[in-house]
C-alpha cells in the first residue's frame, strides 16, 4: 500500500533567516515562492492546487478527514485516531503498520525560513532531556530524528506558501526505516488550506472539528478533570497513585490496531469525507507534553 517516495525532488531548503514576528501583509494567492520546501506538484499540496478534495482522494484509494485549514489523507490500511494533550488542544494522528503521524499546520512568513527556527529549538529542548539528535536529508529538506532506548522521533517540516506543516513521527527503532518511509508518504498527501486572511507567523492554524468529534472531545476533557479531582484527593490522603493516561471509549467504540505507540489505546476513525461522519474516536489525554516525552511513552512499554 505504501510506495517509496523519492529523495531527488527535494527543494532547496529555506532561508536561514529566523521567521518575523508576524505576517500582516495583504492575503494574496498562494503561489510556490523562492526559499520553500514545499512542491506544488508533489504534495503536501496547498487547497489552492486541489480544487476536489473528494475526487482526489477517491483517486488515491484513500479516506480523508477535512478539517479546514487542514485535510489528513487516510491509506487504506490505517487509521486516524484523535486525541486531546494536557492542556486541551486535539490532535489528530495518522497510524500505520510502523508510525504514528501526528500534524500540525501554522501560519508562515511570506519569506519562508521558519521550520529551522522551529527545528532549532525542538532540537535544543531534547538535547537537555537526553536524546540523542542529528539530522537527516529528506524530500523537503532537512528532518530531526531523535531517538532513546526503544524510540524513535522524527520531525519532519514542509514550508508552503504562507503556512508551515510539522509532522511528527513515532515509531520503535526497529521499524524507524519502515517508519519513515510511510511517514513521507502519508505527509505527501496532506492538504493545507491557510486562507487568505493576515495572522501572526508561527501561529497554530485552528481546525474545524467534526460535532461528534468535538462532543468526544468534550467527554474526555471531563473524563481528564475527573481523574486529575481524583489524583489530587488521593495525594491529600498521602497516597499517590499513577492517573489513568487513556480516557475510556464511549460505548460502542471499537478498539484500535496495534500501533507503535501502545499507550495510545485510541479508537479509530473511519475513513470520511469532508463531512466526518461516522462513529467519534476515542479520546485519550497524554500524561506529557514535550517532543522528548514521546519517546518516553514509548519506553515505557519495554
């Protein structure tokens, strides 16, 4: 299902300069400019190229879940989970045989440069928690792989017009090489659509949520006060026991594949269209929320 993406397409990575503090210059089209790593023609695609989200995906083979500024490609044989960080903000991943893809798309100067900011200082956070870090040549320049006993993290970024993708990849080291491999090509058929309006570079692009995937969402967020009430009543006690890190499926919910991520016991979406429907995901809170505690988590299943 997943083929080899090519290496000799990669761009000229951006420029060296670190990103503005914001981009307020008049919206325009998006257009492929000097200093990305983005190619139009290869993807990740801007909307701007993919005038059909659903035909284009239905060519593929694939599923997709449309969540405005950005649409997650599905290939058939994985799974799209959701998932709510510590302090609240939904993640999507994309899980295969091998990784976890988890994306985020921002706001981006019009002069490119700001995945080597970005890159610059994850790399710095997980030098002092210590990981071993270097960096590798990919499709859309250079990638951050970090990795400790068991786990592996690589960080891959695409500059666009405008907007900038970070993906992160987890994997075990024993599937790093399968792991990337279906990584590149996952990230390969995302769509980003920043739109037109000015926004501060560097700013989180905000999604548009399915309403039965918010209402699980919203669960979850009470599941987490929950047993945080019931963590803090204990320590009072004098005990302290380990909160629950996977929030319960709503009923009926089915229970997700194996994926290189254990902890992670989400449920998995199907594969939608624009509108999402279908049976919520499973909600789950990370305990941590650093790029080096990923690789923890994963440790911690040895």
């Amino acid at each position: 299902m997943f083929g080899r993406r090519k290496n000799s397409n990669a761009a000229t990575p951006g420029n060296d300069d670190a990103a503005t503090v914001a981009d307020t210059e008049q919206a325009e089209q998006p257009e492929k400019s000097e200093g990305f790593d983005f190619d139009p023609q290869d993807g990740p695609f801007d909307k701007s190229a993919v005038p059909d989200v659903e035909a284009f995906y239905k060519d593929l083979g694939y599923g997709y879940l449309n969540l405005g500024t950005i649409v997650l490609g599905i290939p058939p044989n994985a799974q799209l989970n959701a998932a709510l960080s510590q302090d609240g903000t939904p993640e999507f991943h994309v899980v295969s045989e091998a990784a976890r893809v988890i994306p985020r798309a921002f706001s981006a100067p019009r002069s490119g440069g700001q995945w080597r900011t970005f890159m610059s200082s994850i790399r710095e956070q997980l030098d002092k928690q210590g990981a071993t870090t270097f960096h590798e040549d990919g499709p859309w320049g250079r990638e951050l792989v970090a990795e400790q006993s068991n786990a592996m993290l690589r960080l891959i970024g695409v500059e666009g017009p405008r907007w900038m993708l970070e993906v992160r990849v987890v994997s075990t080291n024993d599937k790093a090489e399968e792991a990337m491999e279906q990584a590149r090509e996952i990230v390969g058929r995302f769509i980003v659509n920043r739109g037109t309006d000015p926004m501060p570079a560097g700013e989180l692009l905000p999604m548009d949520i399915p309403e039965e995937i918010t209402a699980s969402l919203n669960q979850a967020r009470q599941q987490l006060a929950q047993q945080q009430a019931a963590t803090a009543r204990s320590a009072q006690a004098g005990s302290q026991p380990q909160a629950q890190g996977t929030t319960a499926a709503p009923a009926g919910a089915q229970p997700a594949a194996p994926a290189p991520n254990a902890a992670q016991n989400q449920a998995p979406a199907p594969h939608q269209a624009a509108g999402g429907s279908g049976e919520p995901p499973q909600m789950k809170q990370r305990k941590r929320t650093s790029a080096m505690n990923r690789l923890h988590e994963l440790d911690d299943e040895k």
